[in-house]
C-alpha cells in the first residue's frame, strides 16, 4: 500500500485547476518526516526577488531508511499517475524533489512559476507542529497577479496537500509567518507535451 493516501482529494478548476487533500500522510511518516526537517535536513537560505526561504534538492541528501518508503520507485509512480489524473495532464516519469522552510518573517508573494520549459504540474505536502491563523503563512490563491484578486486561502495544516497546474494563471503565494516552523514537501512534474503543442 502506497504512503500517500490521494483518494480524498478535492479538485476544483478555479482559480486555476488544482486539489486539496486533508491528510495525505500516516501521523507516523509524517512524524518521521518531520522530525528528519528539524533536526537533520540540510537547510540552505534561497532569496529570491519574490521570496526568502530555506530549501534543499533531495538530489542532494540521502534520505533516512524510516523514510525510503515515501520517495520509493512504486510510491513516486503512483503519484505521478494519479496526481495527472485529478489535472488532466500525462505527466513524465521524472520528477523532481526539494523541501522548503519558511520561519518567521518569511512569505512568499504573488507569483505563478510559470517559466518556458520549467515544470508543469506540482504537488505540496504540508507539515508543521500544529498551524493555526495566528501563525500566518497561509497559501492564497489568486485569480491574476494583483493582490484584489485573492479567491481563497488555505491553512498549511499539517499532513495535507495541494496539487496543481502551473500556468501563467496559477498565481499563488503564502501570507507571512509569524511563528512556528512552516515545512512543505514538493514533488514537480513535467506533462508529456508542453500546452503550446496541445492548443
């Protein structure tokens, strides 16, 4: 049985076509997970003009044994399959991994990630010790890149996740942090043809 559990997802079309889940991980790996960011992750600070934080490439790491399960060949194609599905999309066998960590002061303005030949679909696990509104670092989803324009917000409570289309509509951000550690697990994808070959 595959770590991830995708089969309470949501999808919605708007503002861009992304889903939500409410808990996509076990408490155990999820525990497991977040422990390993706390305390043995190695962080590095990435600023950017939109944003501050620290990341790293799981290229680059070597993942814990309690961890293997969830980065595994069978766990990653199943996602791959079925986060295309709930998007619409054929998605290619690679993927890339990275972590983020956003602490206080932190945020992430309004972007869409949209770059030629860049990834075109993600999917986000959130984890934390326990987020509520007070600590900020909320996910904002809006339909242009004016702030105006906010559709909706969604709490990073830990254990769910989000996936979604990236395209010059997707724009998105993350509202500061005012305590607490923000941990986000990313998987990015590339769809088998690029949108300007399927229009």
């Amino acid at each position: 049985m595959s770590p991830l559990d995708l089969s309470g997802a949501v999808s919605r079309s708007q503002p861009f076509a992304c889903f939500t889940v409410a808990e996509v991980l076990s408490t155990e790996l999820a525990e497991a997970l977040l422990g390993w960011f706390e305390l043995e992750a190695p962080w590095r600070l990435v600023v950017m003009d939109f944003y501050e934080q620290y990341e790293f490439d799981f290229r680059d790491v070597e993942v814990p044994d309690r961890l293997r399960p969830l980065f595994a060949e069978d766990t990653l194609r199943e996602l791959r399959e079925t986060a295309g599905k709930l998007l619409g999309a054929s998605l290619k066998p690679e993927i890339e991994i990275t972590a983020h960590k956003l602490n206080r002061s932190q945020k992430i303005r309004i972007h869409n990630d949209a770059r030629p030949d860049g990834e075109t679909h993600r999917f986000l696990i959130q984890l934390n010790r326990g987020w509520d509104e007070g600590n900020g670092g909320m996910l904002m989803l809006f339909g242009g890149p004016e702030v105006e324009t906010l559709e909706e917000v969604i709490a990073p409570t830990s254990r769910s996740a989000f996936g979604f289309e990236i395209s010059t509509a997707s724009y998105h951000a993350v509202s500061q942090v005012y305590r607490g550690d923000r941990y986000t697990l990313v998987f990015s994808f590339y769809a088998e043809r690029s949108h300007a070959e399927q229009a």
